[in-house]
C-alpha cells in the first residue's frame, strides 16, 4: 500500500504543469536598469515595449541569461563583481545567491547548456584577470561543480551555439586593477574569441593581430552558427577601426567598417550586438557615441541611427530591432527609423537579453 501511495503521488506530481515563461508574463526580453530612487532592477518586457515586471538587485547589473525553460533568470553584477541572483520570474523570489571562489570575481554574463541543467558564468582571477568559466548545477540549487579556463584574459560575453553544448567566449585580453577596472596592459593586451567545448577543451581560436588593442567584449549568434562580435578600441581615437566582426567556425573574419561620414560616430565603443530575427542584419549600439550602427551579415553597412545614450538592444519579432536606452526608452529600430514602444522612469543599462 504504500508503495502504491507513493506511485500514486509521484505520478500526480509528475502530472501537475510546470511553471513557463507565461507564468512570468511571457516577457521577451529581460534588461537591468537603474530606478529614479537610485535603486537597481531586473525587469521583464513585453514585444510591445511594456515593462511585466522589476525585481530589486543588490546593485548595478549588467546582463542577465534565461533558463531554456522555466521561468528562472540569472542576473549579474556590473564587473567586477561578486554576486549572480537566480530569480524565479513567475514569483520574484530569488532562489539562489551565487558567489564565486575567494579571489574571483564575475564579468557581467553567463549561459545554460541546451537541457538547462548547467550554467556557464565569465569570471576573472582577481590578480592578473587570467578568465575562468565555472560550472554550476542548475539542477541542485546551483552547487558549483567545476570550473575551467577561457582561454584567454578578461573574458566578457559567452553564448552557447546554436544546436550545440560547444561555447563561444569573448576574451576581452585587458588586464585590470580588481578594485577599479584601471587597464594594466593596452601595450600588450591580446583579445581572442574561442570556441570551447562543454568540457573547456579548445576547438577553435580567432584573433586579430592588426587590431590587438580592439578588445572583444559581446556576442550574437545566428541560428546557422555565425557569430558577431562587438568590439571597444583602447588605440589611438583619431584611428578609428571597425568594431564589428562575422565569423563562423572554420571560415575567416570579416569586419563590417561602416562608411567613411560614421567611421569616429561610435568613439571607438560598441556596447551591445544583435541579430535582427530574420538573419539578414546585424547591429551594434554605443552609448559614447549616441549611435546604432547596422550592416548586412557579410559586412556591408546599410544604415546608421542617432540616438543618445542608447545601448541594449535584441531582435524584433515584427522585423528590425529592439534598442533600449539611458533615458528610460524602449524602442523598435528599423532600417534606421526610430518607432518609440514605450517610456518609463529608469535608465536602462547595457543590454537588452532576448528570450526564446
């Protein structure tokens, strides 16, 4: 009898429905922002611009990753910092508080793995800035299980690829103070984008000995595997260089320089990157420039757009972008038209993390 009971209850609960990103809104996008109280959140945005919900942060964030398919958000620090937020997006409980190791510090972004059992996060060995991936359990309250190197120094963005466990990591080559971010090496930084396998077994590297003081920071993937990159130049301002690159594993780099009259507009910083749904434009923003720049997927530059301060920025689902900015503006961008969705009291920060 009571094994018949405990079949009958298991299987009940296997029967009950699990919460989904419906439960939550069924936002599209997640982005940071500062309140006008001063205070920091996550919040959820609808297609329509609307925001769904906030949830406090302990301070700035950064970016945050979506589990593939409950409702749960990982919010990260601004770099350098020491805390990632498991949020249940359906309830607004935080379930989990990561901190990683004692002399490391996170950098503002992760990824799961396709079945959402584990979490990748960037971090830095606080002196040196020699990059880490570590490895949490999803599955056991997110239990540190490992870690691995990024193969490089100041490691930013990672995605996971698409139809793929195999990772791309940003690995910025800047090493910083841990207290201050102050650059320790623009004279001999080495930036490098790498491919890793689940494992942290290297499959490809790509870097640009020409450019080597372009440091990589952000990534977008196409669902065929082409990867964009977004790049900040620490050279010489009055040289400027592109701040877009295409790869796709086994092929070469293209850079995507816009035309001559946009060459200075971005400052030599590009803060976010994004495909549009479709696959036949890509896009970078800069706060320090006030610009949206877009090119085609082959690097031809198709159109630029003024507008300060912006900086997050994700695919439409009605075509062209989703740009979000200090002002507190959500906003669809297409073919370098501006179309407001919606307004609120926040400023809104770097990135604007697309679901689905």
């Amino acid at each position: 009898m009571k094994r018949r009971a405990f079949l009958a209850s298991f299987a009940a609960a296997a029967a009950l429905p699990r919460a989904s990103w419906a439960d939550a809104g069924s936002p599209a996008y997640l982005a940071a922002a500062k309140e006008v109280s001063g205070d920091y959140s996550l919040s959820g945005i609808s297609r329509a611009g609307e925001r769904l919900f906030s949830l406090p942060l302990p301070s700035r964030g950064h970016a945050a990753t979506a589990h593939p398919t409950r409702p749960e958000a990982v919010a990260f620090a601004r770099r350098p910092g020491t805390f990632a937020l498991v949020i249940d997006c359906a309830t607004g409980v935080t379930t989990a508080r990561l901190t990683p190791p004692e002399g490391r510090q996170f950098n503002g972004h992760g990824a799961y793995s396709a079945d959402g059992a584990t979490l990748y996060t960037s971090e830095v060995v606080a002196e040196g800035s020699e990059g880490r991936i570590g490895l949490w359990d999803a599955a056991r309250g997110y239990q540190r299980i490992g870690e691995f190197a990024s193969n490089g120094i100041g490691p930013h963005e990672i995605r996971r690829l698409p139809g793929s466990d195999d990772l791309v990591v940003a690995n910025g080559g800047i090493q910083t103070d841990p207290s201050d971010r102050t650059p320790l090496n623009l004279d001999t930084m080495r930036p490098n984008l790498s491919y890793l396998s689940p494992e942290g077994t290297v499959l490809e590297v790509v870097d640009l000995p020409e450019l080597w003081q372009n440091s990589i920071r952000h990534l977008a993937l196409r669902s065929d595997g082409q990867v964009a990159f977004a790049m900040q130049w620490q050279g010489d301002l009055a040289e400027p260089v592109p701040l877009l690159g295409l790869h796709r594993r086994g092929g070469h780099v293209t850079l995507a320089e816009p035309v001559e009259a946009e060459m200075f507009a971005m400052k030599g910083y590009a803060g976010s990157v994004a495909y549009t749904q479709d696959g036949q434009q890509v896009a970078i923003t800069s706060p320090k420039g006030g610009r949206i720049q877009a090119f085609s997927t082959t690097g031809v530059p198709l159109w630029s757009l003024a507008r300060a301060d912006v900086c997050g920025l994700g695919p439409c689902a009605e075509g062209g972008f989703v740009a979000t900015d200090g002002q507190g503006l959500v906003a669809r961008v297409i073919d370098g038209r501006l179309e407001p969705l919606s307004s609120a009291r926040v400023s809104w920060d770097n990135h604007l993390v697309a679901l689905g």
